[in-house]
C-alpha cells in the first residue's frame, strides 16, 4: 500500500482547500481531520479531542459513515460513533490501516492543524509512518491571525467560546513546530509551500507537488485536483458531524479562480490588525523571513 501524504500547516492557512485539491487527484484520497494523533489509540485520540478540538470528533465520524456505510446520514453518524466506542481500544495505526484498506491503492492526504500544535503528536505521526511524505503549507502571519478571529467571531459559541493561544503565537507556535520537525526528516520526504503561491498559481504548483510524490502530473490529473467539490467530505456533513473541515470551504468548496488569483501577501512591518499599535514581535518576524514573507 502507499504510504500517506501529511499536510502540516497552522489553523487557518488554507488547509482544508488544499488538503481537498491534493485529494482529488486520481491516485489519491482526500480525508477530512482526522486528528488522530493526538493518542496513541483511538480512544485516547477522542478523549484528548474534547478538550483541544471539541468540534474535531466530526471528521473520523464522517470518514467511517463514508467508508463503511457508503454515505453520511444522521444514521450512520451515528453508527460511526457507535464503532469508534466499538474500536476505541485499536491503535493509532490501525486505524489508518482499516482506512487505507476500505480505499485501496490510493494515497489517503490528511490535514490535521491540531496536530502541529504539539511535537509529540508528529513525532507519534512520524513514528507511526516514517516513510510517509509530509507538506509544510505557510500562510502570511496577518492573514493568518485575521482569519483565526474571523472563524472564531462566527463559530466561537460552538467550540464553547476557547480561543488556543494569542493569533500571533498560535502561528509562530505551529510552525515553529512543523518547521523543527521537518528539519529532521531525509531529503525529499518534506516540502514546504506558501499557500498564497498555490492558490494563485495552481497549474504551476500542483505538478511540482504531483511530481514530488512520484504520481501523474498531466493536464488530466490536475484539472480533476481543480474540483475539490467532488469529494465526498466537501459539504456540510449531517446533524452529529457537520464539519471536519473548515466551515466556509464545506459552504461553498467550488474554487472561485478570479478571487484566488487576487489573493495577496500583506506586509510584515505594519502595526498587527488585532493589537493597533503594536508589531509582530522578533521570532515571528524571523521564522517569516525565513518563509519568504517580507
């Protein structure tokens, strides 16, 4: 069987769009958060989610109603759930492995941004796939932040009102760790990517990523990337999981190319959007330079 691609990235970096994108390639499966490693089975992996993610059930719930039942209604959620109880005691391996097997032959491309919060959950991802390949995806540390309090200004009454950490420091934070852990892996099994770059130029990026994962980099094959609304998991999900992905891409997963095209990178140096008056602080700006924001 393949072995998996992991998309690291902090909240709000354009995960969910890419994760789907990279999951519709014909020699892939894209897979809603799964956040899996945050035990070292699936129960301790549900547990450890009602206090960090509390919506962050919704993805392995809508993964196994999809895979076991054949679609996702309210009741096979709730049979999903009833086989998470069933299974809690199963390893973190394996289930993945109940996953790739009930794919096939594909890739399985997941995101979980939980995850970079937390060396020992990659260093538990690294340990149970050291051959896996992994994409680092960047955002600008301002669009970033914003982005963070726009989701929590709209949806913080689901997630009970938490916030994790200040918006600069939940970035500075994730990929500080994401980058420590990708300096550690072998030569060709991390890349790292602004995801300003792929989402304005999606036709010259995706073949670079298609061509590091050794799959067909054609015309064919990136168009059907271009159509993340065909996955199975890029809508609201039923009352019991509706998310597992961001809630804007599940509202409306079709890629729009002309406001793509316009997305840009803001400037560092400016006073921060959510503090007026101060700046970033000295190890932000450092790990930003070092990503190619100015």
């Amino acid at each position: 069987m393949p072995e998996p691609l992991f998309l690291l990235s902090a909240p709000r970096s354009f995960s969910s769009v890419t994760g789907s994108i990279l999951g519709q390639h014909p020699q892939t499966y894209g897979l809603p958060e799964l956040n899996l490693f945050l035990g070292d089975t699936l129960g301790e992996a549900w547990n450890a989610l009602g206090h960090v993610l509390p919506l962050g059930h919704d993805g392995i719930l809508r993964t196994i109603a999809e895979l076991v039942e054949g679609k996702q209604t309210e009741e096979t959620i709730v049979s999903a759930r009833q086989w998470t109880i069933k299974n809690a005691h199963w390893p973190t391996r394996k289930v993945f492995d109940f996953i790739q097997e009930a794919v096939g032959d594909k890739i399985l491309v997941e995101k979980s941004p939980s995850l970079t919060l937390m060396p020992n959950a990659l260093e538990r991802m690294y340990s149970n796939f050291p051959q896996a390949s992994f994409l680092h995806l960047v955002r600008h540390p301002r669009a970033t932040g914003k982005s963070v309090l726009e989701l929590h200004k709209n949806y913080g009454k689901r997630t009970g009102g938490r916030t994790l950490l200040d918006p600069e420091q939940l970035w500075l934070r994730c990929n500080q760790n994401a980058a420590d852990f990708g300096a550690t892996l072998p030569t060709g099994q991390y890349m790292r990517i602004k995801g300003e770059w792929l989402m304005t130029d999606p036709y010259t990026y995706l073949p670079q990523i298609a061509q590091w994962l050794d799959i067909d980099d054609g015309p064919d094959a990136i168009e059907e990337m271009l159509h993340p609304e065909n996955s199975p998991y890029a809508c609201v999900g039923p009352e019991g999981a509706p998310y597992g992905n961001d809630p804007n891409f599940l509202k409306n997963p079709n890629l729009d190319r002309e406001r793509m095209q316009k997305i840009s990178e803001p400037r560092l140096d400016d006073a921060i959007d959510w503090r007026p008056g101060e700046h970033f602080t000295r190890p932000v700006v450092k790990l930003a330079n070092q990503f190619g924001y100015q």
